[in-house]
C-alpha cells in the first residue's frame, strides 16, 4: 500500500465538472493498492495517517496530527502509485492491485479514516480532477 499524504489548506475532486468530495484544513492522500495489502496493513496505515505530525504546533514546529487540529481528509484512489518506468518511457501498472479487489480496500480504507477523521473521497477508477492547495508545501510518502 502506498500513500501520499500531502497537507493541504483545501483541496478537492471533481468527477465530470461536478465536485464529489472536499477538505479544507487537513489531508489530501493519494492511494494506491497492490496484491500484497490486506486489512491487517490498511489498519496500520490509518493509525500512520491518523497520527503523522505534520501541522504547526503554537511553537512552529510540526507536532501536531489532523487529529490534533480536527482536519479533515480528502482520499483519492491513484492506482499509478505502482506505475513502474525503469524500463522503458511507457509505465507499467502490473503492480496495482485490479479494480475489484482494490474498490474493497480502498472502501475499507476509507471507513476505517471516517470513524476518527471526517472523510470525503473522489469516485474510485472514474476520471477526476484533483485541486489543492498544498500547504507548507508538506508531501510525504507512506509504503507498508
């Protein structure tokens, strides 16, 4: 599983011009799913987003959580997570989890994130649109 976690003043999605789901203050993740992800990993995943120190304390200094600052997250399925171009110019996408087995965990993902942090998500395997505003900017890469 991989995850980009991108703080954010706002960000939002949009599938077919219309927006689907939004944040202001908080996290924008980016998720992508290989054959190797089960619950077990997806769990450990939430309490890492959950709890990853990425907003400015009182101090400036970045010790605080979303949790912390009652942020919310924008979730969006990103299958090229696992693209993989070290050979050749033409990614290949071999890794990423198929469609039907990763609608399962990326809804299972996003169940788990909503029961602590409020959590709006794109359309997953649709088209979208992505906006932010990166905040810091602060990009960081989570893999388990």
């Amino acid at each position: 599983m991989r995850v980009v976690v991108q703080r954010v003043k706002e960000a939002s999605v949009k599938v077919d011009g219309n927006i689907v789901g939004s944040t202001k203050q908080g996290l924008l993740l980016l998720v992508g799913f290989t054959s190797e992800d089960d619950d077990k990993k997806i769990d450990y995943m939430v309490n890492k987003v959950i709890n990853l120190r990425v907003f400015d304390d009182n101090n400036g200094i970045m010790n605080l959580s979303v949790k912390d600052i009652h942020g919310t997250i924008l979730s969006v399925s990103q299958f090229t997570l696992y693209g993989d171009a070290s050979k050749g110019n033409r990614p290949s996408y071999i890794k990423a989890l198929n469609g039907n087995e990763a609608i399962r965990l990326y809804d299972y993902f996003n169940d788990q994130l909503n029961k602590v942090i409020p959590t709006e998500t794109g359309v997953f395997g649709a088209e979208m649109e992505v906006s932010l505003i990166n905040d810091g900017p602060i990009t960081i890469l989570l893999e388990k």
